[in-house]
C-alpha cells in the first residue's frame, strides 16, 4: 500500500512491483540495493511501523547520497506521522522531502570537496618532522655517553649496585625437606594436605574402575531418527488398456498429489505435540532479569546475530547452499529489526516464526504452472503445447520426461517425443525404449544434426498428425560449456516454447545455484529474440534419497525465482509428486 509518493519523472516499466515481487516476497531485502532493467532501487526500512522507504533512480546516475537522503527522509517521517499512520490514507510529506532533496546533496557535497591535508600537516609528516630527528639525536647522545667494554675486559667494571637492583635476576627457590612416610613422599612445610592412598585389594580380588558419569546435553546426534518406512507403490490403473502393467510402472496410476516426506503419520503427530507444548521458562537470575523478559523489547542487530548465525548453519546442514543461506537469513534479520518482541516471547521463538514464513513464502509459486489447463487452452487453439527438458549430465532429464508423458497419457492427451539429444551416443535408442513402453511416437533425425530444427521439425509434424503435447528432450551439458549454451538458447529462441524445465538433482547443495544461475544467464544473453526468456519451471528428480536434506529445493527456487513444478520419487513412470511447501519447511527447520 504507498501512503506517499514524489515522483519527478515516468518511469519505464514498473520497478515498485518488481521490488515487492523479488525483494519482498522472495526474502532478498538483506541487500542494500536492487538493479532492475535501468533504475537502480535502494531502501529502508521501519520494522515498527511496517513501512519501507524505497528510493528509485537511473544507473547512469552516480548518486551517492541516496542513502543518507533515505535515512533522513525516514526519520523525519517518523516524527511526523509515526503515530498516525493509518491505511488508505494520504499524507502531505512534498514540502518536507523537498527540503531534504535540497539539504542532504549539499551536505555530500561539502564532504566530497574537503581538500585533503598535506603532508607536513597529516600525522605521518608531523612524526616524520618532528618525533624522528629528536630521537634519532637522543640514541646519538646516548652513544656518546656510553663506554665502550672490551670484550676481553672482565663484566665487574659494572656496577655492585646495577646487579643487585636488578629486577629481571630470577630468585632462587628455597630448599624443602622431603622425606618418606609411609611408602609415599611427603614436603615438609607444604600447605596441600598429601593425596590420601588408596587400599590394596585383597589378594585375588580384582579392582573395580570407578563409573564414568556422562552429562546430558542437546547433542543432535544422540538421538538418531529410526529408519523411514519404504514409500507407498501407487496401485496399477487395470482400466487403461493401452499399455500392460510391468517392472517399470508402465499403466501404473501417475498421482501428482503432495509429496511432503518419508516421516510416518505418527511421527508427525508427535512432532505436533511436541509443538504444541510450552517450553519450560529456564531461571531468568533475579527480580530483575525477570522484569526485563517480560516487558516489551525492541529486536536489535545485536539480538539476532547469534541466532541467524545457528540458523544459517542448520540450514547448511539441510543442504541449503551456504550463500543462500546466509542471503535468506540477513533479509530475515533486516526484516526483524526494530520490532518489539511479545510479553513473554523468546527472541529464538520469533526468528523461527519468521524463518517459517519465509522459507514458505520462497516455496510458494508466484505464478500458477498448470501443464493440464494449459495444454488443454493449446488443444482448443489446434496448435501443440511445447515443453523442453534442459539440465546437466546424468540428472535424469529422459527418465523425467518419460513420468510426464505417461502422466499426460493418462489424462487422455496425445504425445510425441522430441529426441533433440543429437549428441550423446544412445541418446535416441533410449528414448526409443520409453516410447515403446509407453506406446507414443518418437520424432529423431538421427545424431550431428542441428538441434534447434529438429525440435521445429519434430513442432509441425505434431499439429500436422493432431498431437496435443511435444515433449523436446536435449542434450545434457555442462553450463560451463558456451558452445552447447549457446545451442540450448538457439533451441528456445527459434521455438519459443510453452514451458522451459529445468531438471536438476536434489543431491546438490551450492552447486544447484551454479548450475541454475549459469543456465538461466545463457538463455537470457544468447536468446534471439529481443526480449529473452529463461528457465520456467524445476524438476527435481531423487527427492526421495535425501531424507531430510531437502534444502536442494530452498536453493533452485532462491536462485530463479521460479517454482518445481514437479518432484522425482523414484525410477517407475507412476512416481511423480509435486511439492508441499509446508511440509518441507517443517523438515528444514527440525530441531531448531
């Protein structure tokens, strides 16, 4: 909601709603600033009052006074109308703000044009002048008078005095009487009593060690989680009688419902009763300190340090990439500073209430990518619905798209395959194997052709044949590799695709946000049109062998911005999911 604007200039495009979009809604306000098309954004914020002060101006601008501007244009707002601040309304701040854009660039200005001291008057020429040549005299005059001692000379041309006085001659310790009583030594004049001796045990008994006492602690580790039940195999769908039922799901029920864990039923309702108890108040140490929890208090920077420190490298430890997490985590911490913190509430409490909403807010598509409706809007224009599979090597790009053929088959969409893999060996042949098995047709020119004009080929003969649905499968590459980028984006500039995957494992860690952001750059820079497109959607495939380590999926969507679309469960056609973002933010922030 703005309750108030000063606007000079149109500003091309809208960078206020991308700012909420990207910066606010996908936790990236731990950044000073923002960079969208050719303005440069920049703000601050109010955590007291729910307001941001949002700063917009062109990159050919060098402004360096911007930030001093927000911070007085903050503050003055707050003295103004911090109490009054109420919804739908409008507040006249023109003439103040017009007195601070006038101000803070003079004030800049004047401490830009300070002309820098000499070198007589800075303090390394002061003590060049003036310490250095006195006492480069005082070592002179004190080798003046000081004798010179043959070394042959004996030292007792020294003084008796010199010796004596002298405080860095070591004292001798005094002697102590030692003498043996009983079998052990005892000092005579010692203060410490003697260690008390043990008694022998009797002849062929065996002596027993004392038992270690252990101290509990909250190690993690002690309590290890018992092994996670075997997933659910889907039943077989006996009415589809295109294709038989075998070892590799082909007639299998694909059900694109929510995968959320491998936790059982139980173990989620004792983590919820667990949740729902008060934890014990520990001993606040005095009168005082008791006063002082249960009163209002303002969250500082120096509050939350500490913990957004243990929650960054939990989250590490959940397989989120360390950038990410440590990006997530200031914008957390930047939006918690200046609240007041509940009677009664722990400071631990309220950062993990916000990282929940965070990290579900992350998860949460932006934009709704329903692959059924939109194919179906593209059966009735009487064109084929296009998506392209794109990803490194090995990530499972042709078992992927297999699941999603055998899931549009079954809701009763006609398919053709794209074999636009036209350099790995076998590529063909085995996608050949998953047409046959799911009984559609497979459109290939064979290997060393162009990519790009295979996929276009392969685009006309589906709206020639009737087709519904074109699955395009590619090469796999490294996103290091320019040449093969460089032929991806050709792929999807000659194309245009409906939907753009990006199939990636959820075993990686940083270098998810590596390869995301190496493809989604290459898409954008060697796109032939003149407004590129990058990745649209994830695929993330394995999710079932990463137990709790599911922070793969916090990663890719930090990175792009875009949501999964679909989640790998295992090797048959029928082990397809889609995401539940509450449950996966419950298993990130597990014993926390």
């Amino acid at each position: 909601m703005v309750i108030w604007q000063y606007c000079p200039s149109i500003l091309q495009g809208n960078p206020i709603n991308e700012f909420i979009k990207v910066v606010l809604l996908e936790e990236r306000s731990g950044s000073d600033s923002y960079s969208y098309d050719r303005y440069v954004i920049k703000w601050i914020q109010a955590n007291e009052k729910d307001l941001i002060f949002v700063a917009v101006y062109q990159k050919i601008l060098s402004l360096s006074y911007i930030d001093d501007l927000l911070t007085a244009v903050k503050a003055q707002f707050m003295d103004s109308y911090g109490d009054k601040i109420h919804p739908f309304e409008n507040y006249p701040f023109d003439e103040q703000f017009g007195l601070l854009l006038r101000e803070i660039p003079k004030q800049a200005s004047k401490k830009k044009d300070k002309t820098p001291a000499t070198f007589k008057n800075s303090v390394k020429g002061q003590y060049i002048t003036t310490d250095k040549p006195q006492k480069k005299k005082d070592k002179e005059k004190e080798k003046e008078n000081r004798a010179p001692i043959s070394p042959i000379e004996s030292p007792s041309r020294l003084s008796a005095d010199s010796l004596t006085s002298s405080k860095n001659i070591p004292k001798k310790p005094k002697k102590e009487k030692v003498e043996k009583v009983g079998g052990s030594r005892v000092t005579r004049g010692n203060k410490r009593p003697p260690k008390k001796v043990e008694e022998e045990p009797e002849p062929g008994t065996r002596r027993l060690k004392p038992k270690r006492k252990w101290e509990q602690d909250d190690d993690p580790n002690l309590n290890l989680n018992p092994e996670s039940p075997k997933t659910e195999v889907n039943s077989s769908n006996p009415d589809n009688p295109t294709v038989p039922v075998d070892e590799y799901g082909v007639g299998e029920l694909v059900r694109i419902d929510e995968f959320d864990s491998s936790s059982s039923e139980e173990e989620i309702e004792e983590e919820e009763e667990k949740s729902t108890v008060a934890p014990k108040p520990k001993s606040t140490g005095g009168l005082l300190q008791f006063f002082t929890n249960i009163c209002n208090k303002e969250l500082t920077e120096a509050d939350l340090n500490p913990i957004m420190e243990q929650f960054s490298n939990h989250l590490v430890s959940k397989n989120v990439a360390k950038e990410i997490a440590e990006k997530l985590c200031a914008s957390v911490s930047q939006n918690l500073i200046g609240k007041q913190l509940s009677t009664f509430s722990r400071v631990s409490t309220t950062v993990k209430t916000a990282m929940e909403d965070a990290l579900t807010r992350i998860l949460t598509p932006k934009k709704q990518i329903d692959v059924l409706r939109d194919a179906r809007a593209a059966k009735s224009k009487k064109r084929p619905y296009v998506i392209v599979f794109v990803g490194v090597n090995g990530v499972g790009k042709s078992t992927s798209l297999a699941k999603v053929c055998s899931w549009l088959l079954q809701n009763n969409l006609q398919v053709m395959i794209a074999a636009c893999d036209t350099f790995r060996s076998g590529a063909v042949e085995q996608l050949a194997v998953h047409a046959k098995n799911l009984v559609v047709e497979v459109f290939h020119r064979g290997y060393g052709k162009d990519p790009a004009g295979v996929a276009k080929e392969a685009i006309t003969a589906a709206k020639n044949t009737g087709k519904d649905v074109v699955l395009v499968d590619t090469a796999g590459r490294m996103q290091d590799n320019e040449p093969l980028m460089k032929a991806l984006a050709k792929l999807v500039g000659v194309n245009q695709p409906d939907l753009v995957l990006f199939v990636g494992e959820a075993l990686v860690g940083n270098e998810a946000v590596d390869q995301l952001t190496k493809f989604n750059r290459a898409l954008e820079e060697f796109g032939l049109s003149k407004d590129p497109r990058g990745i649209d959607g994830i695929f993330l495939t394995k999710f079932d062998t990463v137990d709790e380590k599911v922070g793969a999926a916090i990663s890719m969507v930090y990175t792009t911005g875009q949501p999964i679309v679909f989640v790998g469960i295992g090797q048959k056609y029928s082990d397809l999911k889609v995401l539940n973002p509450p449950r996966i933010v419950s298993i990130l922030l597990k014993g926390k």
